[in-house]
C-alpha cells in the first residue's frame, strides 16, 4: 500500500495519474495547502520542503521498512522503478524519459506556475512579469509541439515524462495559450484526457476538492505566497 500525500494541484495529479495507470493500491492523504496543513509535523516528516506531493510506500522494492519520497519527478521516477512501467529497460529510450521528465520539473513547471502566479494572484499587476512567463510558456509549448510532431509521446512510448507534463498542459487557457496553435500538442493532450486512467485520477480530484479554484482569503495568500525561513522554522509547532 502506497499512502499519496496529496491535494489538487499539477503535480498532485502526476501521481494519481502513475498509481491509477499501473494499479497500484494506494490511499490518498490529502493535505489542504490553502490551510496550511503542508506544515504539520507529520506531513514534514515525509516531505521536509513542505509541499505536496509526497508517498510512503509500505511494500518497497527492498523488502525493508517503509520508504518515503518527496518532489513529484523523483515520486514517478521511483514507482516507474519499483513497478518496471511507464519507462524503458534500453537505456537511450530510458534516457529520453528522464531527460523530458526533468525538462519539466525545471522548466514548464516553474514558468507555468510563475505565470499563473503574477498573471492571477498578485496583487499588483507588474506587465513586464506578465509578459516574460506567458512568453516563456509560449516557448515552452512550441518545444514540446515541435518534439511531437513525428512520434505520439514525448519520449517515444508513453511515459512518465509525459504523465509529468500533461497535468501543466491541461490549463492551457488559463496560462494564456491558444492550444490551436499547437496542433500536436494538442492531439497528444486529447490522447492522454482520452486513457481510462486518466480520467479515474481527475475524478479522485473531484472527490478531494469538490470546490477548486483560487487564492479566496488573505489567509490562503499569507499561507502560499508569504513563507520564508523562519516558516520552515515555526512549522514544526503547527
């Protein structure tokens, strides 16, 4: 059994995405990050950045005691290694997926989420900020169409580079892109939206987090956006 601490974000969705697609039993944990539950004790004991997602897994491939895992690349990575699914035995195709799965963590993550960021939530509306993220994604997004335009995922076979990514991918609109003008991508997205596991993982969101959506309270902002040292620090008497 795999305890999935877990809330309704991208990188949330890249784990039940894996779990659903190799059928493997797991529970989610979920932590509310609007209420500052990422800093409880016990969450921080899995995951010390405070910040989802994060497993333990009961029954891991050594035999030992439970094992815990933190950031979202290094989750999939490991249960792709623990389960043998989702990435290559030969190394240059297993390559490709780490080399994707990483340009994602570094890349479309961050620029996505930085955009989201200074084009939604802060207070002050700073053009240039705007302008430099939304562009970045744009880049990002012709990165990914060109590297589709001749095989059908990311890595060649369906991947977890590609269970990595399409949660970024999804939001498209709110990230200020025109998905037409990237045909290929476009036709990748619909093929992942289209697997039956997929759609299972998205429904486990509904389940968790009925009524997404926004930063709706100046608590829920102090909580995402005002962390420093010292809220590492005091979170341990949370």
């Amino acid at each position: 059994m795999i305890d999935l601490h877990y809330w309704t974000t991208p990188n949330g969705h890249k784990i039940t995405i894996f779990l659903e697609e190799a059928g493997l039993p797991y529970k989610i944990v979920p932590v509310n990050i609007g209420k500052g539950e990422q800093f409880k004790t016990d969450f921080l004991a899995v995951a010390p950045n405070n910040r989802i997602p994060a497993i333990v897994d009961h029954d891991p491939p050594d035999g030992g005691k439970p094992i815990s895992v933190f950031e979202s690349g290094a989750i999939l990575f490991y249960l792709a290694n623990k389960t043998g699914k989702f990435i290559s035995k030969d190394m240059r195709q297993r390559m490709q997926a780490i080399a994707w799965l990483f340009w994602q963590m570094a890349g479309l993550g961050p620029m996505a989420g930085q955009y989201n960021h200074f084009g939604h939530y802060a207070p002050e509306k700073i053009p240039y900020a705007i302008d430099r993220y939304r562009n970045e994604v744009n880049r990002l997004y012709g990165v990914m169409n060109k590297r589709l335009a001749d095989r059908d995922y990311l890595a060649g076979e369906y991947s977890i580079a590609d269970m990595a990514s399409y949660p970024w991918v999804v939001p498209w609109e709110r990230q200020a892109q025109n998905i037409a003008d990237f045909p290929h991508l476009k036709r990748w997205l619909e093929a992942i939206a289209a697997r039956d596991a997929v759609k299972r993982a998205y429904a486990k969101a509904k389940e968790v987090n009925p009524n997404p959506g926004g930063i709706r309270t100046p608590e829920e902002r102090a909580i995402l956006f005002g962390q420093t040292a010292k809220s590492v620090e005091q979170a341990v008497t949370r």
